[in-house]
C-alpha cells in the first residue's frame, strides 16, 4: 500500500523510540534508583521485562521496601532530567517531519505511556513542544496500550474521523492500540531496527518517508 500525506489531518505519535531515543536514559536512571535503593545493578533486559506501567509503576512495583516509593521516584526523576542532555540527541528528520506536517495544516499529538513528568521533560529539552498541540501520558488513561483509548480520546479531542488519523509507533502495543482504536498505523524503526509480530498499515526506516 502506498501512503498519500494527503488521507491524513490528524497524525498520533508514540514517544519513546519513536519521537526520541530516551531508552538509555531510561535504563540509566532506573538503574541508578535500584542500585541505590535494592542494592541490585540491573541489565538493561532486566529491567525492560519491566515495562509495561508508567516509571512510578515500576519504581512501586520492583521496590523493596516500599516506603522508599517518593525517595526513589524523585530520585529517578532528577536523573532523568540531569543526564538529558547527555544520553538523547535532537533527529533533525523527526524535527523536519513535524515542520512539515504543522507546514501542510496537519494536526499533531503524542499518546504515550510515558509519565507526565518525563515526557514534559523530554519535549521541553528537545524543544518539540511547539509542534504538539495535544497529549496523552499514562496518567490520562485508564486503560494503557495495547489498548485503543488514548488514540480513541485525542481523536475525540480533535472531532476528527477513524479515517483521516493515523498512529506512528515503534512496538507491537503501538500497532495493537492504533487497530484497537480502529485507525491506521505506521510502524518505525527510525532509531533502532525493528520486527513486528503483528502488521502495520504501513512501515517507515525513516521520518523522510512521510514527507
């Protein structure tokens, strides 16, 4: 299948390995609390058989003693906002796929599972945030991805139809949630290569692709 720019008015982000490559600071971060807090170092396999809730879930759930719980969270996040710079680098194609889309009258939002905090914090550093007109963190839904309701109520926000959204995302829950909601999907390996076990509207190696 062909992708027309034109179908679309509404095009939906993931965040983490889609929009930026905030997975080493992440597994940085939470390495640092576990250690600190578990006296546990923790690989990076480890602690994505984690993911699946925001940080404060997996802080909470993986903690020992859980009256560390806000030491721990707050630890985490003034890590991740002191090593920012340092681990994720601005991609000047997603960077000019954004100006594009703003460019043509496209409408632009994230749904993410990222909490509010980190993700405020990323777009901020990144200075993305004048390209985003509507979020969804993990606090915003009931229901986390693979399920459709973060897609369903930023395309209620924006009063636009199933067929004129589409959902960029780099995970199989990306793709779950878009046919959940019952849009197109698209799915990226615009950082890291990747294989997908169940199958997107459309694949993308690059933000160049779209534009």
């Amino acid at each position: 299948m062909v992708f027309y720019l034109d179908r679309y008015d509404t095009f939906i982000f993931d965040f983490d390995g889609t929009i930026a490559d905030t997975l080493p600071l992440c597994f940085d971060s939470f390495r640092q609390v576990f250690l600190t807090f578990n006296n546990e170092e923790m690989s990076d396999d480890n602690i994505e058989s984690w993911f699946g809730p925001s940080e404060i879930g997996i802080i909470k759930n993986n903690l020992k003693n859980k009256a560390d719980s806000k030491r721990a969270v707050d630890l985490y996040y003034d890590l991740y906002k002191k090593n920012h710079s340092s681990f994720v680098k601005p991609k000047k194609e997603i960077n000019s796929l954004l100006l594009a889309l703003i460019s043509s009258g496209k409408k632009i939002a994230i749904v993410t599972g990222k909490g509010r905090i980190s993700y405020d914090i990323s777009i901020k550093e990144l200075e993305l945030d004048k390209f985003i007109a509507y979020s969804i963190a993990s606090e915003d839904v009931v229901n986390p991805k693979p399920n459709g309701e973060g897609i369903i109520k930023t395309i209620n926000h924006f009063d636009t139809s199933l067929e004129k959204a589409i959902y960029f995302g780099d995970s199989n829950a990306d793709i779950l949630a878009a046919n959940d909601a019952g849009i197109d999907s698209v799915g990226v390996s615009w950082f890291y290569p990747k294989t997908f076990d169940v199958s997107p509207t459309f694949l993308s190696a690059s933000p160049i692709d779209i534009i």
